[in-house]
C-alpha cells in the first residue's frame, strides 16, 4: 500500500471512530490493544491487517470498502464526514429526528427573518 493510501485509510478510520462517538482508548479496549497502536493507526505510521480493518469496520457502522476506498478527492472529506452523519441520523428515533430537523431549518434561515 502506498503512503498515500495508507494515510487516507487512517484519516478515514479515525473520522469513522470519531463519527461513533468512540475514543481510541475505548477502541483500544474493544479491539483488545493498546492505545498508543490506535493511535498509530490513525497517524497512518502501523499498517492494519485485513482482520483489523473488518472489525473496524464493524465497529464503526461503515463497511471495509468505505474505509479503503481508492476515491482521494471524490466524494472528499465533507462528504465522508456527510455520509457518515446520516448514518448516525438513520439510528435516531423518528421524534428525535423531527427535532434535529427543526433545529436544521431553524439555522439556515437567514437573521432577521424570524
């Protein structure tokens, strides 16, 4: 794997960790190693095994082939970071859901249209 795809596979291991709401340290201990190896991970400087890269992937919510996608600049960072938002989304209750979209509609009007 080159430096290049080394790095985009742990940009994206790290926004999928963050996008779950996890810490390396609670990651570390679900996947039984230590947090400094996460970290490296992440930083793109320990190379992940097949295996690692599926219970990852699992633990995340996103699939194994999100994580080693080849695409640099498409979709890119915002919408990985969209994707991975809706995914999160389709978890909410419908109520809970309703009230985000309120919440959303409520922000792009724009300031004195109230």
């Amino acid at each position: 794997m080159s430096d290049s795809a080394r790095e985009r596979v742990a940009a994206r291991l790290r926004l999928a960790r963050e996008s779950a709401g996890l810490t390396q340290g609670q990651v570390a201990r679900m996947m039984h190693m230590h947090r400094p190896t996460v970290s490296e991970i992440e930083a793109g400087r320990r190379r992940v095994s097949a295996e690692e890269l599926a219970q990852l992937a699992d633990l995340y919510g996103v699939s194994a082939s999100w994580l080693t996608s080849e695409r640099e600049s498409e979709p890119g960072a915002a919408d990985d970071r969209i994707l991975l938002a809706a995914r999160q989304l389709s978890k909410l209750k419908q109520a809970d859901l309703d009230r985000l979209m309120n919440l959303i509609r409520m922000l792009r009007q724009p300031e004195g249209s109230e």
